[in-house]
C-alpha cells in the first residue's frame, strides 16, 4: 500500500470519529448519576391513617389505626363475648366481626386478652364518667350521692348481664390484671363521692366525716351487689337488683344523715327538781 493511500484512509477515520467526539460531552451532562427511586412512597389505607411509609434505614414506624379503628374492635369484642363467651373468641374472627384484617388488630392489642382488658376499661371508665355527670348535676347531696350509688351497680350489671357466658372464663383467664384494673378504678369512683361527701357536709345534709374514709366504704358496701358477686339467676333478674341497690343505698345513706339514728349527740341538761 502506498503511503498516500495510507494518508487518505487515515484521515477518512478521523472525520468519521470527529462528530462522535464532540457529541460525548454531550451525551456524558445527559448520562443519569447513580439510579434513584423514583417511585412515590407507599401509602397506607384501609383501617390506618392515610399517609406515607418511609423505610430511611432506621426502625420503621408502626402504622397509625384511625381514631375509631380501636372503637370498632371494642365493639365487636362485645357482641363476640356476648354471642359465643370469651373462650371461643378468637383474633381471626374479631377481626372478621369488625370488618378489618386481622393484622390491624394487632396494630394495637398484642391478644384477645388485651381486647377483652381494654373492653372492661371502657366499661369503667363509662362508670366514672356517669358518676362525675351525677355528682354535678342537681339536687342535695343525699340526693345525688344515692342515685350515684345505684348507678356504679346498674351501670355494671346492664353491661355484664350480655357477658354471663364470659364472666367466668374471664376471671379465670387473667383474674391478677383484672383485679389491678378494677382495683384503680374503684379508687376513681370513691374520689368522685368524696367530693359529693364534702359538699354535703358544707351544706348541712350530711354529717361531717372523713370523706375520703367514708366513700371507700360506700364502695365497699355497693360491692356485693356488683355482677361478679351474683349468681347466674340473680344476673337475670334486674328489676329485682336495681330495687336491692336502692335500699343499700338508702340504708347507708340513712347513715350519713346528720341526724342518722344511733348518731350520738350532746344530752340535755337534767333538770334538779326543786
């Protein structure tokens, strides 16, 4: 070959390569840097609050239930403890009962002992909030401390008297944390008459005595007629049950008045006969 032709095939190559060179800056600002997501982030619906789930390298956040998500599984506890008793009741079919995946169950009660617990809280937190509506309502003090009395009662049996089935399985199944619950919530109910107490002895209709003292023995006393101290016979009886409460609350009540019979007061002065 000789040296021109050489030459010419030379610089033949270097022209075709020249546009290919120029344009590598080009294509080099148009290449993409390391490969992003750009996927948007997943988003939760269903029985959780509707917003994004972001894995960042760190733990990852439990889902949010909507406020009434925890509503709706209480409420379906009840009607399954009333219907098929607590023993049978599983997660599966309380999630079946209230319309939800049995995942989001778990979202905020470990077991169905759990969700009975918290069924029970409600129930007597519903108690003492009825007790507060009644201590501020109208009327004397012997009044309103009687009806409270009556309704710390009835406001338990009308919710226990759908779970008859249950009582004992729930007793048996976490009767330590039961009694530890019950045990709170008998303290807020004596603070709640112990301000009725109070009042009562500011206004004379009742007899000055420990209030705090005094409304943990009212307690006590109302105790005996509470569900879990009655037969099975007896929980289907309420009439008979709302009249015993009123009479124990009478009675005891009768003893608080400032002029209860048996209430030692100062004698009168005796008369020496002339």
């Amino acid at each position: 070959m000789s040296r021109i032709v050489f030459a010419r095939r030379v610089e033949g190559i270097g022209a075709r390569r020249a546009p290919l060179e120029r344009a590598a800056p080009v294509a080099a600002a148009a290449a993409p840097g390391p490969r992003r997501n750009l996927r948007r982030p997943a988003t939760v619906h269903s029985d959780r609050s509707v917003h994004p789930v972001r894995n960042l390298g760190g733990p990852v956040a439990r889902p949010r239930l909507r406020p009434d998500a925890d509503a709706r599984i209480l409420d379906a506890a009840d009607r399954l403890l009333a219907r098929v008793g607590y023993a049978r009741m599983t997660v599966a079919a309380l999630a079946r009962e209230a319309g939800i995946g049995k995942g989001t169950v778990y979202l905020s009660f470990r077991s169905k002992e759990d969700v009975a617990l918290a069924c029970i809280d409600r129930m007597a937190g519903r108690v003492v909030e009825r007790l507060r509506v009644l201590a501020a309502g109208p009327g004397p003090a012997p009044e309103r401390l009687r009806a409270m009395l009556v309704a710390r009662v009835m406001e338990r049996f009308d919710y226990a008297r759908g779970h008859s089935r249950s009582l004992d399985a729930l007793l048996a199944a976490f009767r330590p944390r039961l009694l530890e619950r019950r045990a709170r919530r008998f303290a807020e109910e004596a603070r709640v008459l112990a301000g009725v107490l109070r009042a009562g002895a500011r206004e004379g209709s009742l007899a000055p005595a420990p209030p705090a003292a005094t409304a943990a023995a009212l307690v006590t006393a109302t105790n005996a007629l509470l569900p879990y101290s009655l037969s099975a016979a007896e929980l289907g009886r309420r009439g008979a049950v709302a009249a015993r409460a009123a009479r124990l609350a009478s009675l005891l009540i009768a003893g608080l008045g400032p002029t209860a019979p048996g209430r030692r007061s100062e004698p009168a002065p005796r008369r020496t006969p002339r």
